[in-house]
C-alpha cells in the first residue's frame, strides 16, 4: 500500500491546530457568558425593572405591566439576563477574536485593527444607551399619549421585551456605521470620495434602514436615521485619516 503525501500530513496540522485554538477561545466566550449570567440571575428581576423604568414612568396611574403566559414573570426576566449577559461579555469576546486572528496579521494592520475593534465595542454600546435615555422616553410618550379614548395601556410583559432588544440590538449595530465606512475605504472596496458623491443617496438609504430595523412609528424610525446620517460623516472623516496614513505606509514600505 502507498504511504500518505507528508505534504497533505503537514497542510492538515495547521487546520487541525487552527481548530483546536478557535474551539478553545469559543469556550471561553461561553464560560464568560455562563459566570456572568450565574453573577447576574439572583439580580434578574430587578434588571428586567430597569430596562421597564422607560415605559412605567409615562403609563398612567391606573395601568400596569402584564404577563399572559403563564410561565412569562419568571422566564422573561430570565431570558433578559441571558442577552444582558451576553452583552456585557463583549469586550472580553473581542479580545478572544482579536487574539484569534491577531498572529495572521502584519504589523500595520494589527495597528489598525485593534483600534477599530475597541472602537466597535464603546459605539455599540452608546448605541444601546442612546436607545435607552433617549429613544424610549419619546417613543413611549408618543405611543401612550396616542392611545383612543377608553383603551387601557397594559404591556405585555414578553412583548416589551422583545421590542426593546429589537430597538438595543438595532440602535447598537446602526452605531457601527464608521466602522464599516473606514473598513470600505481602507480596503478599497471604496473611496471617501466616491461615498461624499453618493450623499443624496445614504440619506436616503439609512432613512430605509430606519424603517426596516425599528417598529412601524415615526419616532423610532427619525430617532435611528438621524444618528446613522451623523455617524456616516464621521465614518468619512476617520476614513479620510486612515486612508491617508495607509498610503503613506505604502509609500514608506515601497522606499525601504
């Protein structure tokens, strides 16, 4: 019988390593989360009345929060814990990803990179607290000030829920706009000033998103385009800086 290639051995030692590492640092990121959330579960109930202050401050003295399901006043503030969990493990499941794939890059590129994914980590958060301070308040105002004559507010309490992490998860990746306008430019996937000439266009496009992401009401929908549009000049503005000192790199690693 013929021997196997030594060449095909040696290829598939790498790809059985690169596994091993990448099953290593997804266990991690699971036990993070899972210690988090052991840390967080006695507290989930009042976790799940804080994220509710927004809406329970504007509902009017005679109405109140439900729950329909039977089993949905233990399991919603359970399931809340689980997502904040999560959340709150994102730094530390980006660092995870960033060790990960920080060995296969050059050195100009880990200078980059590291910034942009500390930088994704504090927007998509601001993201979320923009949603919480600012978006709800006014959301739920209108919503409550607009209910007919005769009809009692009671939220469910599981619906709430699934609305707000809607809005959280929407509101933080909405935030992530300069980063991925950067990463288009540096790439040069695209230029700055190709996406200047296509300004008419995004303002036109994040209103879209707007109304994809969010709840079918106006508020909600202006609340995430106006911020997109903002975050969409800073994206060009930073890929301006990155774009220029990308090139000079270019420049200095062409002389050397």
């Amino acid at each position: 019988m013929m021997s196997q290639n030594p060449e095909s051995e040696s290829e598939s030692v790498p790809l059985i390593s690169h596994l091993l590492e990448l099953r290593r640092r997804l266990l991690r990121c699971i036990l993070a989360v899972l210690i988090i959330f052991a840390a967080l579960v006695y507290f989930s109930d009042t976790i799940y009345s804080w994220v509710a202050r927004p809406l329970l401050a504007v509902l009017p003295n005679h109405s109140s929060m439900i729950a329909t399901e039977v089993a949905a006043p233990f399991l919603t503030p359970i399931k809340l814990t689980i997502v904040c969990s999560v959340f709150i493990a994102i730094p530390f499941i980006l660092a995870q990803v960033w060790l990960f794939i920080a060995p296969g890059l050059y050195r100009s590129e880990k200078r980059m990179v590291l910034p942009l994914v500390v930088a994704s980590t504090v927007l998509f958060y601001a993201g979320m607290a923009f949603a919480y301070f600012v978006v709800f308040p006014l959301a739920f105002k209108f919503f409550t000030a607009v209910a007919p004559a005769g009809v009692t507010i009671a939220t469910d309490i599981s619906s709430y829920l699934n609305f707000v992490l809607k809005l959280f998860f929407a509101f933080g990746a909405a935030f992530e706009i300069p980063i991925a306008t950067v990463l288009l430019c540096w790439s040069g996937i695209t230029s700055v000033q190709s996406l200047s000439a296509k300004r008419p266009y995004v303002i036109v496009a994040v209103f879209v998103v707007g109304m994809l992401l969010t709840p079918p009401d106006v508020i909600s929908q202006t609340l995430l385009a106006l911020p997109m549009w903002f975050l969409f000049e800073l994206g060009l503005f930073f890929a301006r800086f990155y774009t220029r000192k990308n090139e000079t790199e270019n420049t200095e690693s062409l002389d050397d």
